[in-house]
C-alpha cells in the first residue's frame, strides 16, 4: 500500500508551501537494516544442512570402506600365514615331545648311581676268605612327601665265607662297606640280615653263606 506523506509550515494555511513523498514499496517488501535478516538466515541454514550431513555421510563412508579394505588385507594376510603357521605349531608341538624328553631322560641320569664305582670298591674291600656269589640291585619308585618322585635302590649281595674266621671276615666286610666313603655318601646302611651254616655237601663244617643288605639314600628324579 502506497503511503503518501505531506510536509509544511503549519498544516491548514492557504499558500503554504507542500511537499509530497510518495513510498511505492509495500511493507512486505520493505528489507530489514540489518545484514542477516531471519528469512536469509533460515535459507542459509535449509542450504547448509543437506551439505552437513553429506559431508559427514561421506566420512563415515570413507571410514567404512577403510576398515573394510584393512579387514581384506588382514584376512589376506592371515590366509598366506596359514600354512606357516600350521607348520609353526607341528613345530612347537614337537619341540613340546623334545623337551619332555629331554627333562626325562635327564632326570633318569641325575636319579641313577654310579655302580662302576660302587663295584670297584667293593672289590677291594673283599676279605680273602670271602667269595661273593651274587649281587643284585632292586629298585621301587615312591613319592617323597607326596610329591617329590623318587628312586629307592637296595643291593642284595650273597657270599661264602670259609675258614675259622668266616664270621670276622663276614662282620669287617660289613664295617667296611658302612665307613668306606664312596658307600657312606649314597647308603643308608649296610648290614647282614642272614648268616648260616653252608649247606653244600663240599661245604667244610666251619664254612658259612650270608646275605647282606645295602639299602640306598632315595635319588630324586629332577
């Protein structure tokens, strides 16, 4: 609507001069003095939003398709190491078998006696009556405490003795396997559980056999 607006000295008088301006420009038109008026504000916002949200459909795209490519390639990869690894794990199993192996045998060496030495002395502490006509070692494995594997070792060893002094002979081949160093740090105790009179027909009257006991300290299996 058009708006017509008069100017003048005192409004009335007759031969007073009039000026007129006419504003041609509807109210619905007229434009705000700011510089962003709400409706450029609202189109900004209506044009800005669709791009927002593309821009950040767009990344999670890209996010997607990034991860996607990773998991193909780890894939790809674990597909190549397969029979690499197939092969790593029959050789950790075998080495699993080795190693047992191993840890045995050398617990069954670490748990044995020298025998050769234990012979040898022997031998030399013989009285010359004495005839020694069998040894023989027995074994049992137990658990120490319930829970330490050990072996226990007992030797049987058999003899004649002859002559007046068999019993002597017999009694100083005890003493001497008790106090003989290399017996004294692996036995327990020596000692004769039998002694009798020989029975063989060429046995002389004074002849004896006897049967001596040689019970071992455990050896642990480790």
């Amino acid at each position: 609507m058009a708006t017509l607006c008069s100017h003048g000295r005192v409004p009335g008088h007759i031969g007073a001069n009039m000026s007129y301006r006419v504003d041609l420009i509807l109210e619905s038109e007229q434009r705000s003095g700011s510089l962003l008026s709400p409706k450029s504000l609202m189109r900004i916002v209506c044009t800005m939003l669709p791009v927002v949200i593309l821009c950040f459909v767009a990344v999670e795209v890209m996010q997607a398709w990034s991860l996607k490519s990773e998991v193909d390639r780890i894939e790809a990869e674990w597909d190549r190491m397969r029979p690499e690894q197939r092969e790593a794990s029959m050789v950790r199993s075998n080495l699993t078998v080795s190693t047992e192996v191993v840890a045995e045998m050398t617990a069954w060496r670490n748990s044995r006696l020298a025998w050769e030495t234990q012979l040898l002395s022997l031998q030399t502490l013989v009285p010359e009556d004495v005839q020694l006509t069998l040894i023989r070692s027995d074994q049992r494995i137990r658990l120490e405490n319930k829970i330490l594997p050990v072996r226990d070792f007992t030797v049987i060893i058999k003899g004649r003795a002859v002559g007046f002094s068999a019993k002597e002979n017999v009694e100083a081949l005890e003493q001497s396997v008790n106090d003989t160093d290399c017996f004294k740090e692996v036995q327990k105790e020596a000692k004769v559980t039998s002694f009798v009179a020989d029975q063989n027909k060429d046995a002389d009257r004074l002849d004896r056999v006897f049967e001596m006991a040689c019970k071992y300290k455990p050896k642990a299996f480790k």
